[in-house]
C-alpha cells in the first residue's frame, strides 16, 4: 500500500482471509500479542513485512498454521517430540522450530533449515487460519525493536499507513510473546522464554536447556533474534529494580514507577505509576506489561524504574523482557 494511506480496523474474518490470499499485510490478533500477518506461501508478501516493520532481513518469521493436521504442508518431518508438545499445548503459546519444507519461502526462515510453528489460541486467528487455506508469517506488529502490541490500536499507533488492515479481537489474553524451542539439534532448545512458562513445558518433557543471548556475538550471530540486547524497547530509559520490595526506590522528579504488589506510600513520590497486578498475580502482570511500557512512555518521564518479577512463571519472561527494554 502506498505508504500514508490510513489502515482500517477491520472486524470482519471473511474480509481479512480475502486481504490475504491477495498478498495484503493484514494484523491480526492472538492470545500472546498482535502478529503482521502475510500469506507464508507468498515471497513478495513477506517482505513486504520486513519493509513494513523495518526489520533486518536476519530475522526469521513465525508460521501459523489453525491445527496440528496442517503441519505436513509447512515442515518436512515432524520429530516425535512436536507432536507430543503440540498435543499438549496447542493451540497455544508454543512455537516450535523444526526443519522447514520447501514451499516455504527462505525469506520466511531468514535461510535457516527450520522454520517456527504456532497454533494461535485465539477464536479469531483460529477463524481466520481455517479461512485463509495457506500458513500466516507474522512476527509481532510493531516496528522492529519497538514495544510489541497487545491491542489493534497499539498495531495503528505503529505501523498505520504502512499495512493494508487490522483485523480487531479485543485485547490479548497473555501479552506476552510465545515461548520459542528449536527441535533442529540433538536435545530441545529454548531460544526464548514466553506465554508459555518454563515449569510447564519441563513439567511435560523434563529438564530442557534454555539458550542465553551472548553479548560477546553480535546481534546478527544470537541464537534468536529476539535475543538482541536491546529490544521490546520504549523511548524512555529505564532501569530494572530488584524484585524485593524492602529495597529503598530511587526517586527524583520526573521519574515514573513500573512496579506489581500491594501500593505503598512510595507512589505519591513519582510522577506516575503503574501497578500491573496489585496482588502480584504474574499472569495479570503478563497481560498488562507491553501496554503499561506504552502508556509510561507517553507520559513523557525523564526516567521509569521498573521492579523485576520473581524469578519463576511468566515471572522469568517478564524480566528477560524487562532486562532488554532496559537495554
Ligand atoms: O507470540 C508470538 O510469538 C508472536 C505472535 C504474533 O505469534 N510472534 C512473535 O514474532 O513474537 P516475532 O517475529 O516478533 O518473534 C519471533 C521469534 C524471534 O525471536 C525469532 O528469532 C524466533 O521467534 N524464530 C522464529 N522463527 C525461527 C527460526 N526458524 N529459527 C530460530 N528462531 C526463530
Ligand atoms: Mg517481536
């Protein structure tokens, strides 16, 4: 679409299929955050994408599929463990990387022999899937780096006048983005903790090994792209707080709060906060982060402290998340 052109907000699935299979950049939503959606199958679509997000071309896009009987047309084998994984958790926060077949454009994979795989747990991106008839590339719909969206209007704010609709489903659930695990070496790996907690998936294949972004490589050279250092990242800095409240805040004027748990006196001292969970709840924590981050940043703080999460749950992907916004 020629750029500048106001993007719809669409609600209608029929009209977001047909957009689709036309080769139109359609966001649509999913239980985790909002994905930039292109037919998979088509080259020139998916990079329309990269354009769309200015995204360097090194970073590989997950394929949604609407169920596990769709696996054979975007993989080439599928290891006996995906199918016990996505018999357990899809539809659902899981994308699983496993080697690709060959109708999938290496644009999609960014040349890499695996592609990631997800079964969105969301009754529109279900809907829509089953409507299109081909696979869904879509990384999260924001501009690269940037703060990944959780409603169609955090989609608009970043990249309306680039893409072609939003197709609106309301809010998402988990707000996090999914936890990602290559099934391409000898032993599962995870490339990146999210929606999907750490003690679940251990819970159902045993200890798995989780890769740790390397600051000694380059950001082209990380074992994921979403491993950059810094990423998932609002305008304002931000500096990451221990976990245990007893710690005295920094507090100076101008300085915003990004905190969880009961509300202590300390608040009136900041020139804004957010309180993601008031009862600690780590889910809650989950869904209101990304658009806690945005509407912090648009107050405008010279600086936001934000407390880390325990360190167990969603609470991990919370503060690997938090540690890269900080940058
Ligand atoms: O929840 C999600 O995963 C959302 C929704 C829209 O599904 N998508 C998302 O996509 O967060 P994106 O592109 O922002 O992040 C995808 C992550 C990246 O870190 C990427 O490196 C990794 O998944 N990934 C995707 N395909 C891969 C592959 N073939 N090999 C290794 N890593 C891959
Ligand atoms: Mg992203």
């Amino acid at each position: 679409m020629p750029q500048g052109v106001p993007t719809p907000l669409i609600r209608d699935i029929t009209e977001a299929a047909q957009r689709l299979e036309s080769g139109q950049l359609v966001a649509l939503p999913t239980e985790t955050v909002y994905g930039l959606g292109a037919n998979a199958w088509n080259s020139e679509a998916v990079a329309r994408i990269f354009e769309a997000k200015q995204r360097p071309e090194f970073d590989p896009l997950i394929v949604h599929i609407a169920g596990s009987d769709q696996l054979g047309s975007v993989v080439q084998t599928i290891p006996a463990l995906a199918r016990s994984l996505a018999e357990r958790f899809w539809p659902g926060p899981l994308t699983l990387v496993m080697p690709k077949d060959e109708s999938i454009p290496d644009l999609v994979t960014s040349g890499l022999p695996g592609v990631g795989v997800r079964v969105p747990d969301h009754p529109v991106a279900l809907k829509l899937l089953q409507a299109t008839g081909c696979p869904i590339a879509a990384p999260s719909a924001n501009l690269f780096g940037g703060v990944s969206p959780t409603t169609a209007e955090h989609v608009l704010l970043g990249l309306g006048g680039r893409i072609d609709a939003v197709l609106d489903g309301g809010p998402c659930q988990i707000g996090l983005e999914s936890t990602v695990v290559s099934l391409m070496g000898d032993k599962p790996l995870v490339l990146r903790l999210g929606g999907l907690s750490l003690e679940a998936l251990e819970e159902a294949i045993g200890p798995i090994q989780v890769a740790e972004s390397n600051s000694a490589l380059s950001d082209a050279a990380q074992p994921a792209p979403g491993m950059l250092s810094r990423h998932y990242a609002p305008g304002t800095l931000m500096i990451a707080m221990d976990a245990d409240d007893s710690v005295p805040l920094p507090i100076q004027p101008g300085t915003a709060l990004l905190t969880w748990g009961p509300a202590t006196k300390e608040y009136s001292d900041f020139a804004v906060v957010k309180n993601l969970s008031e009862n600690g709840d780590l889910r809650e924590c989950a869904a209101n982060f990304f658009a806690a981050l945005r509407c912090l940043d648009a107050a405008n703080p010279d600086v936001i402290i934000a407390r880390r999460f325990p360190d167990h749950g969603l609470g991990r992907a919370l503060n690997d998340r938090l540690q890269r916004a900080c940058g």
